[in-house]
C-alpha cells in the first residue's frame, strides 16, 4: 500500500471557463428537459446575485488546522449548480483546484448505502448530532454508537470501514471509482494537501485511541480514508 494514501485528497479539475456560465451536459445521462427544475434564466439570475453579492466579503479566514489550507488565497471564491436536468451554471474561480474536505463524507454514505442499504449504516454508524466539534475525541466515547453520524469525522471512518473489499487497496480504489463517477471525470490526489493533513493529523488518531480502548480490537481501521477530499468550486 502506498503510504502517501493514508489520506484521500482527491482533485476535480473542473475545465471551466472562470466568471462565466458554461453549460456541460452530463455524460451517458439524458438531456430531457425536468418539468420541475427552474428556468436556465431563473438559476443565471441567482448565481449572479450571489456571485456580486459575496465576491468581495472578506469576513472570516481560512480554516487553519490543516496548516496548507491556511495559506490559499481567501480571495478565490466559485459558484456552481447543477439542475435537476444536468445543466451545469459556474461563476468565478471554478479551474481552481479546492480541496472539498468533508463533502466527500457524503459520498461515503451513499456509497455504504448502496452496498449495505440504509438500515445497515443506521444501525452501525447512527443519525444523532453529537453536539461537539466535528472532530471530536469524546464524541467517540460519549455516543452510543461511538460514531454518531457519518458526517462527524469518527462517523465517517465508521462509515468507509462498512465499505466492501477484501484489501485496503481494493477499498480504495472502489471509494475513488465511486467518487469519480460522482464528479464525471477521474479524481486525483492533491499531494501538497496531503502531506500537510498527514503531518496534523492528531484529532483522528485520537480516535483510533478511544476505539482500541473501548473495544479491545481496532474495530475500526484508521487508514488512508480518514480525511476524504476531492476539489471543485465549493466547500
């Protein structure tokens, strides 16, 4: 196992053309036309409102626990939306690679889901709001669970090890495809966001702790899905 994959980033490159809308229909899927989704006009109108509305906000800052990410420049800011009928609108700084940090979780839910069905991830990870941080070590010892919900980090380990594969690198590549297919086009990993998490990464290892000290075994293997990521215009 190649150890610099002990942590997915993950890189949607999205060849769209900045401050501008560009329509790309979706590969494979039909071009119908939805009877619910709103007029092309309508979604234009909104995301250039949002777009100037927000363009020069600078309240708040870069997350900075992960210490690469405190460094990207605040003032990149893209929109993207996608209809119901596979129409894609994008405004601002949409070539440029964001890592996407915990959306990736929800495609590890659905993925589990698709393998294991709904009740399975309920019944194992759990749907109750820990009411800590996301990254919480004591969430791990507090919920009943020891996971809460697939969207806190503990539940989204949780959720990767109910991931079918007989190897680590089968699991993997089954995650990546998954994701892949999700974003249209074959995901990559961001070297430079990588090293910098790896080399931070102490609140989940705090995890991996708690779990061998409540159950005796790993349960849960800590491994190169602990902070999932991809890249594309939002965050």
């Amino acid at each position: 196992m190649n150890v610099r994959r002990v942590s997915i980033v993950l890189l949607m490159a999205a060849a769209l053309v900045p401050e501008c809308f560009c329509p790309i229909p979706a590969s494979g899927q039909s071009t119908k036309v939805s009877p619910v989704a709103p007029r092309r006009e309508q979604v234009e109108a909104v995301v250039k409102e949002a777009y100037e509305k927000f363009k020069n906000d600078t309240n708040g800052k870069n997350a900075d626990y992960i210490p690469y990410l405190a460094k990207v420049d605040s003032k990149l800011f893209g929109i993207a939306i996608v209809t119901t009928d596979n129409q894609v609108l994008t405004m601002g700084d949409v070539t440029y690679s964001f890592s996407i940090q915990s959306i990736s979780k929800v495609y590890s839910m659905a993925l589990a889901m698709e393998e294991q069905g709904p009740g399975k991830v309920l019944e194992k990870i759990g749907s109750e709001p820990t009411g800590r941080p996301f990254n919480s070590p004591n969430a791990v010892v507090d919920m009943s669970t020891h996971s809460g919900n697939p969207f806190v980090n503990a539940g989204a380990i949780a959720t990767v090890s109910l991931i079918s594969g007989s190897t680590a690198d089968q699991k993997w590549n089954k995650i990546l495809d998954f994701y892949s297919k999700a974003a249209g086009e074959k995901l990559v990993l961001i070297d430079e966001v990588y090293k910098s998490e790896a080399a931070t990464n102490t609140g989940n290892k705090r995890c991996r702790t708690c779990w061998r000290s409540m159950t005796g075994s790993m349960r849960i293997r800590l491994s190169r899905w602990t902070c999932t990521r991809s890249s594309a215009p939002w965050e």
